[in-house]
C-alpha cells in the first residue's frame, strides 16, 4: 500500500486518517505475465493501481493486435467509457509481467468522492493528468516520425526493455522490420 499512499501524497495534502481510510478500500491482485486481466466485452468497473510489473491494452483489429496503451508501476489503468456508459469494453487488457495491482471498484471511488473532498481533489488531478497524456501521445504520434517516437520513449523509461517488439512496434504505430530498422540505426 505504500506506494498508492506515495502516490495519493504527491498529487494531494490529506491527513494520515484520511488516507488510510480511504486506501483501506483498495485489495491486492495478482495477474501473471501474458494472462488477461479483462477481455473485449466484459464490462469494466474497476479501477487499478499498478504496484509492479506493466500492462498492455489492446484491440484486434482484422484479427491484428494494435497496442494503444502502456501502463507500468505507479500508474493507473480504467476503462473511463465502460464504467461511466455501463457499456462493455472495447479493449483486452493483458500483463505483458508478473503484475501486481491494487483494485477499487467504481461505486467504492464514487462513494469515496461523496465522502472525503479531498478525494475529489485527487480524482480531478488523476483525470487532468491522464488527459494530458493522452493528448501528448496523440501529439508524438501525429507529429514524430517512427524514430523520434523511438527515441522519445527510449528517454522516458525502460519501456523499451521491457516490452515484446511486436507489442512495442504496435504501439509505436510501425511494423516489426521497420522497429528494427530503426534500432540498427540509432545503435
């Protein structure tokens, strides 16, 4: 629980009271490399905290893979769509590592909204940064070539290590060959 806790402090000030009661409401779950944590057509109604290892979302499309998320630790993972619409998801969500989460239902997040103002507070701040950083990988995708996207994100993180290169070159918008091509190049 630690790291939510680090989490939860460094995006809001809440009393210790507060925040233990509030993260009292989450419970453990372990997914394991390469097994799915929701399948296309499931309804979604839970929010997940990363506490290690990484999970990818992804859509079939003509019986392809294309993987349009990343998530590793100390970030979170929903469905925003599936839980606000009760429609079921569109997405397959997969732990490409041993992942270990913490959960919490949408109705616990909502009551816990109705019930701890500060709550509130944290969920805004988590929606705000979540839309930016949808709205900066649109950016990139749009806007940088298939190497400057490989660079930028060899910048950010391990994510390169630690991602499949078929699931990598989905997510970076290219294919297989062309992923190689380009870490022959900047080798």
């Amino acid at each position: 629980m630690d790291p939510l806790k680090a989490y939860i402090t460094s995006t809001i000030e809440i009393d210790d009271e507060q925040l233990n009661e509030i993260v009292d409401h989450f419970e453990p779950r372990q997914v394991p490399k390469n097994k799915h944590l929701v399948l296309k057509g499931q309804l979604m109604d839970t929010y997940y905290f990363i506490l290690s290892g990484g999970l990818r979302v992804y859509l079939n499309n003509d019986d392809k893979d294309v993987t349009a998320w990343l998530s590793f630790e100390n970030n979170w993972l929903v469905d925003i769509a599936c839980i606000r619409n009760g429609t079921p998801t569109i997405y397959n969500i997969e732990a490409i590592e041993d992942t270990q989460l913490l959960t919490i239902s949408s109705k616990q997040m909502d009551a816990l909204y109705a019930h701890y103002p500060k709550w509130q507070e944290f969920g805004r701040k988590l929606w705000e940064k979540a839309f930016l950083q949808v709205v900066d990988s649109m950016i990139r995708h749009q806007t940088l070539s298939a190497e400057e996207r490989y660079l930028y994100y060899l910048g950010q993180s391990d994510l390169l290590q630690r991602v499949p290169l078929k699931q990598l070159s989905s997510f970076l918008g290219i294919t297989p060959s062309s992923l190689s091509r380009v870490r022959r190049k900047i080798k």
